[in-house]
C-alpha cells in the first residue's frame, strides 16, 4: 500500500503545480503529504486494457485514498509496479452504491473540482524506456460500485481511453477498452 500511496502522491505531485504560483519542490510535496490520507484497506483488483488486439493487465493490490481534495481508486501491477489502472474523483467522499458516474477528463489547470458525478480514469505503464498511456479523454462505458458494509465492488465495463499519441508507441496509438473488476475495504 506504501508503494502505492507513493506512486498516487507523485502522480498529485505532478499535477498540483499551477503556473502562477510560485511554490517550491518542498512545499508541493509537503501540501501533498498533510493532505494525503488512505481511506480504505487494501483489496485486489484486475483491470484489462486492450488496444489493437493486445492485452495489458493490471491486476493485484487495490487501495483509496484522499490527496489535495480527491478520491483517487487504484489498482497497482503486482509484477511492474508502474502498471497503474486509476480513477479520480472531484472530492473526498466515497461514490455512490449502485450510481454509474460519467467519465471525464481531469482538467488540472482550472480551480476547483467540477461535478460530483464525474470521474477521471487512466491507465499508465511506464517501461525501462518507454511509457504506455490511455486516458479519459471523450471516455464512453460505466463504472458502477456496489457495497456490502465495508466492502466495495466496482465493475468496469468496456471504458474506451484515448491513446496518449506523445508516449505510446506506433501500434498503441488508438484506443484502448477497459473492463475489470476491483474490490477494496472502506475504513
């Protein structure tokens, strides 16, 4: 979990820096870290992406937490720890048993969080020398929790992710279809 608490906090690093503020390394990444807190014990997930009849999985840990306002879900590759399947969502609370919530792109250079019913979703693997990246840009397909006491199910189901053309390499410059399951623990 400690990993991927890391792995989410250097993702809200990278994000959190706005051009007209003038903050240095250090602050950012206490700010990070005082407003970082895991809500949620670990799980398991399996997230499969498939681009171009190619299959990328991401299965093993899965976890929640709250930085910088968010509610961040992710499930983390339990062989390549930089294989990371990710939703965020505007705001600390948890989603809504049985809601299906529409899926956006996370535009970080505007204040504020946006709609409650929305949710950013991406899928990273970063190699030796190259990364794979699909993110939630013009995203179709559902995303739906269901809960029993503390335990939380999210089903995916056929969530198409646009390509991130700057990284990927030639044959992965399409879409990719998520579909999956995961199931974490509210503390």
């Amino acid at each position: 979990m400690k990993n991927l608490i890391t792995i989410l906090a250097g993702v809200f690093l990278m994000v959190s820096c706005k051009k007209e503020e003038t903050k240095d390394v250090n602050d950012v990444i206490n700010e990070v870290k005082e407003t970082t807190e895991v809500v949620a014990k670990e799980g398991s997930g399996k997230v499969i992406l498939t681009c171009n009849n190619k299959e990328f999985v991401a299965e093993g840990v899965c976890g929640a937490l709250v930085s910088m306002g968010e509610l961040a879900i992710a499930v983390k590759d339990k062989t390549n720890p930089a294989k990371v399947f990710t939703m965020t969502f505007n705001g600390e609370g948890f989603p809504e048993d049985g809601k299906v919530y529409k899926i956006e792109s996370k535009d970080y250079s505007k204040e504020g969080n946006g709609s409650a019913d929305e949710v950013s979703v991406s899928f990273t693997e970063v190699l030796s020398k190259k990364m794979n990246s699909w993110g939630s840009d013009n995203a179709k397909g559902t995303i739906q929790f269901a809960y029993n006491g503390n335990e939380v199910k999210c089903i995916l189901k056929n969530i198409v992710l646009t390509s991130a053309e700057m990284y990927n390499a030639d044959d992965l410059k399409s879409d990719g279809t998520v579909s999956g399951e995961l199931t974490f623990f509210k503390n």
